[in-house]
C-alpha cells in the first residue's frame, strides 16, 4: 500500500513546500496548493490557485477556495497578499506534458518518455 503524499503548498516565491515547512518562509505567502487531477485518463499535477493568497503563518484554510487549476505553463502569477509584488510562473510536469503531446498527436509519446 503507498503511503498518501502529503499536500504541498505553491508559495509566492515559487518554491512548493509542505506544511510543516511553512514557518521556514514567514515572509512568503501562499497562492494555492499541488493537486492531482485527472486530464484525459492520465493523472497529472495541477496548481490549485486560490481565490485569495495567504501569509505561511496564518492558519490553513481546510477547504479553499480554488478560481483555477493549472496544468500547463503558466508565468506571471500573481501573488493576491496586499502589498505583495511577486509574480511567479508554474510549470508543466513531465506526466501533464505526456499528456498534451498525446492528446495533439505532435509526438509519440513513447518517443518523449525514452
């Protein structure tokens, strides 16, 4: 039996950490979370970015509210903390990339894992 991954949280300097490792970033803010998502039959890696950005000290939100799942590329995310100017990108994961190449046939997919 696997053991369940614990969440990660995606910070507004762009780092992914989980929660006992949020004390470590008091001056950063939290903009969502990594969330499995299903994409086509394949399981893939999204950011799950809140409606409103948190400060890593604050207590966490049992369910947030989510505005987006990201799981392609995505640059200039902005952090929604008042005050805060940071913009970060998201990028794609190799099980989401698989998964675009095969969903427009662009390459074999078996090609890309090699």
């Amino acid at each position: 039996m696997t053991k369940p991954s614990r969440r990660k949280y995606f910070l507004c300097t762009g780092e992914a950490v989980d929660a006992d490792y949020l004390s470590k970033h008091p001056h950063s803010h939290i903009i969502g979370h990594l969330q499995p998502v299903m994409d086509d039959e394949r399981r893939v890696t999204a950011l799950a970015r809140w409606d409103v950005s948190i400060c890593t000290c604050a207590a966490l939100p049992d369910k947030p509210d989510v505005d987006v799942y990201l799981i392609g590329d995505a640059r200039g995310i902005k952090c929604r903390y008042p005050g805060c100017k940071n913009l970060e990108r998201w990028e794609i994961g190799q099980a989401a990339f698989l998964q675009l190449m095969s969903r427009y046939g662009k390459h074999s997919v078996a090609a890309v894992e090699a």
